[in-house]
C-alpha cells in the first residue's frame, strides 16, 4: 500500500512477510492441502520457536520480575453462565451487512458511509441488507445431545478465566491487594474480515495479566501499567517510533471499561492495535457475583476486614499479532554487495536474541578433516543453554544468509585454524563483524551480547 495512505516506509510488505514466513517454516497456512482454512493458521518449526519465546519473555516479564503476580492457566471452556454474567452473549457482536448480490458480507463500519446510507455494495454496486448484530462467540454443544442444555462456548478472551478464579488465589497463595494474575492462552472469535496474514484470525493467543486494586487507586494503577508496558517494548528493542497509543473514544469502549488505551504498532497495512490497556472497573466480578451468587468482596485484614470488590486494571496483548508485529519489526533488506545481482542483498530479520528462534548456528567451513565433527562437538555444549542449529551445506556465504532470515543473531564457524590454536569465528548477524573467540570462552560471551545486545537503527 502506498505510503502516504499507511504512515509506513521501511521494507517490508504483508506479501513479502507471508512468503517469507512460509519459505522459513514461520506460520503456514491451516489445511493447506485442502484449500486452507480461513482465519486458522499453522506454527513451523521456527514459528513455534519464535512464539514460545515471546510467551517465555512476556511471562517472566509479568510474573518473574513482579513478585506480586501469580500465573493460571484456566480451561477454554467454562460454564456458559460465565458469558452471560461477562456481558459478552449480549455485547459481544459486530454490525453485520450482506450484498443480497455478490453474497460478500462485511463488517457494518468498514462500509463506507454513502453505500451503508444508500445500501448499496462497495464491491458490486448490489443491494446491501439492513445492518444486524452478529455475536463472535463460537458455540458448540457439550455431551451426545445437541440441544440448549449442552450449549457451550469457545472462550473469546482468556480474562474471564481469571475472574472466576481470584477467590480460590487470594485463598490458595494469601495474596493481597494490589496483585495480579497472569495467562496465556488461545482465545477464539468468528472474525468476519482475517486478511493481513495472522492479524486477525479466528483462533488465536492472547497474553493477559489482570491486576486487582482497591477502588480509588485505579487511575493511579491504569497509569502505572501504561507506563510498564510501554517499557516492555522498548526493553524487546522495538522500533519505538512504530509505537504510539490510542486512547478509546465513548463509541470504541467496551461494554465492561471505563477507559482504555490501545497501543498500536505501525504494520505495513499502517496503524493497528497491538495490545490494550483496560480500567475494567469492578464490572465483572460485581456481575459475576449476580449470576453466581456467590460473596466475591476482598476482605481487607489489614484495614478492619474492610470489604470490596476489587477493580481490575487489564493489560491484554495478542501472542500471535505480537508473533507478527516482531517479524514486521525485525525485517530488514541490506545491501551488502556491488556485483550487480541478486546476491548483493541480503534478507535479514534482526530479532532481539532473547526471541530469535534459534540463537546460534554451528557451521563448519568444509565437512572434511574433521570440522564437521568439532562444530557438532561444540553445538552438543552450547544447546544446553542456548537454541541451536547445525548447517554445513553449501557455501559458507550462502549459509550466513540463510541464518540472516531465520533471525539467528550468532553463527559460529569452525575452520583449520581452529584445530591449531582452539578459536573460532563469531560472525554478528545485525553487522556482519567476525571475531576470533577460544572456543572454551564461547559460551559466556554469547551469554553477555545476549544481556548487552542493543539494537542498531
Ligand atoms: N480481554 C480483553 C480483550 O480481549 P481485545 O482488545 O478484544 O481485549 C486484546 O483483545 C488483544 O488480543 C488485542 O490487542 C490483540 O492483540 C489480540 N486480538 C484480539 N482479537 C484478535 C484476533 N481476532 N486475532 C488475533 N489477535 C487478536
């Protein structure tokens, strides 16, 4: 898309992402054989990788470094009443249109205003159905009958599943407020617009931590995890400029918060959200107490056995959207040659080392004389600690850059010097620089650039 429309002018386009995610075993498409299954998509080998460091980051980020937050990981389905007390069978839905014509249904307020007046289809000029509301919950049917009774829903956001457990924590860990309570999990909606890739999917993971105040300190707080989040991504080496916040309007706000902030990221298709900031008030578990019936009040032992229903301070980010935004982040093309083909530039993707799939790659100059045995010698004493990856085929160029686009941010060569004297080469993915290291010290000072590693531009 043009520039002047996104915002956006680095390298990157959504084509060149999803092809190279394919190519590198990143994200594949669901069913592919049988035509792809629309807004479901696959984790490869990298994929994965990559989408267990973010959650690894993110988790030891909320609950490692904050002594007063414990994790959970809550089933996806519970109880239907769940959804009602939550508001989401009732609020949780998108205006919907159809083209009586062409059959294309959209998303009521991504029609342009004139046709939505005048009702008629932006892609055919056909007649556009009265504007309807469409519920994103799944539904299915738990036990043999399919009936009412049995109904059931897919969760759309992990958060409920903290809500109905809070009791059962403060009891179990005696936490005290302020405390938090964190989780990461898949979440599922039947989003009616999935283009841009894995943006908007239909299944996806969510990062959540819900953080329970007493009432009167929200404002503070939201403030508070405002600030932290935004540290967070600036600690991850994101392009800060690619970052900015967007504060919900009266008509953007949902059902349950009395304010919100969005932080968005500027993707190739230009500004989107990437995670949202909620003052979620006391409205959940004050509805949750309605539909259980159950005394969800905190009792405040250090002031009178004071008693209230805490508000939530939220901070919800998608696993998957930030899979995508780092990938967008990390994409770089460089020129690193003058001979006039292809070759002169080369692909890289320059993630934060605490993310990068895999962190080093061995790589024997030649497999003969014994090289290829030293470099899978010393891959066996580095994948202990650290990701690792093996590659001794072709030339040596040409394996550095198929490292660059995986994201590696070491490769290390073994050649025949390093059966003289014991070093061998610590090529940098980010400036290509080499430098001779013993390979007895090798692991320590990957472990330091690791901790030290600042991104360039
Ligand atoms: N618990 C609050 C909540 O779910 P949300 O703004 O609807 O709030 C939070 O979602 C985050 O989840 C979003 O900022 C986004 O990163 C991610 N997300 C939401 N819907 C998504 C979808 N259909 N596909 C991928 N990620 C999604």
């Amino acid at each position: 898309m043009a520039e002047e429309l996104t915002g956006y002018t680095g390298p990157a386009t959504m084509e060149k992402i999803t092809s190279l995610a394919k190519r590198r075993g990143f994200v594949f498409q669901s069913s592919e054989i049988y035509g792809g299954q629309n807004g479901a998509w696959d984790y490869g080998p990298l994929g994965i990788e990559l989408k267990n460091r973010i959650a690894a980051n993110w988790w030891k980020a909320m609950t490692q470094l904050h002594d007063e937050i414990v994790g959970l990981d809550a089933a996806i389905l519970m109880h239907p009443r769940t959804w009602e007390a939550s508001g989401h069978v009732e609020n949780f839905t998108d205006p919907l249109v159809d083209c009586k014509k062409c059959k294309t249904r959209f998303r009521a307020d991504m029609v342009p205003d004139e046709n939505l007046a005048n009702k008629t289809c932006p892609e055919c000029g056909g007649e556009l159905t009265d504007t309807r509301k469409f519920n994103l919950m799944f539904k299915s049917h738990i036990g043999p009958t399919e009936d009412n009774a049995g109904l059931i829903y897919l969760r759309p956001e992990t958060a409920q599943g903290i809500y109905v457990n809070y009791k059962n924590i403060i009891q179990s860990n005696r936490m005290k407020i302020p405390f938090g309570i964190a989780q990461i999990g898949k979440a599922f909606r039947n989003e009616i617009v999935t283009k841009n890739f894995i943006f908007r999917t239909c299944e996806f993971e969510q990062m959540e931590m819900q953080y329970f105040v007493k009432p009167g300190t929200d404002v503070e707080w939201f403030n508070e995890w405002k600030k932290r989040r935004w540290a967070y991504y600036e600690k991850l080496g994101v392009k800060m400029d690619h970052l900015r916040w967007h504060q919900h309007g009266p008509d953007e706000l949902a059902h349950y918060a009395k304010d919100a902030y969005d932080i968005q990221y500027l993707f190739p298709m230009g500004w989107r959200e990437l995670e949202g900031v909620h003052n979620r008030t006391n409205y959940d578990l004050t509805r949750h107490t309605e539909y259980s019936g159950k005394d969800l009040q905190y009792i405040d032992q250090d002031n009178n056995n004071d008693r209230y229903i805490p508000f939530i301070i939220e901070t919800s980010a998608g696993l998957t959207r930030t899979l995508l935004m780092l990938i967008c982040d990390a994409y770089d093309e460089e020129k690193v040659a003058d001979k006039g083909d292809a070759d002169d530039w080369r692909t890289v993707l320059r993630f934060h080392p605490v993310v990068a799939p895999v962190t080093v790659a061995m790589l024997p100059l030649m497999k003969k004389d014994g090289l290829a045995e030293m470099a899978q010698d010393m891959r066996n004493e580095l994948k202990e600690d650290f990701a690792t990856d093996y590659d001794q085929a072709g030339a040596i160029g040409r394996r550095y850059r198929r490292q660059d686009e995986a994201g590696t941010p070491f490769c290390v060569t073994v050649d025949y010097q390093s059966k003289e004297d014991g070093t061998v080469t610590l090529r940098y993915r980010d400036s290509m620089e080499q430098i001779r290291v013993p390979r007895t010290e090798l692991a320590e000072k990957i472990r330091q650039e690791i901790k030290s590693y600042k991104r360039k531009a």
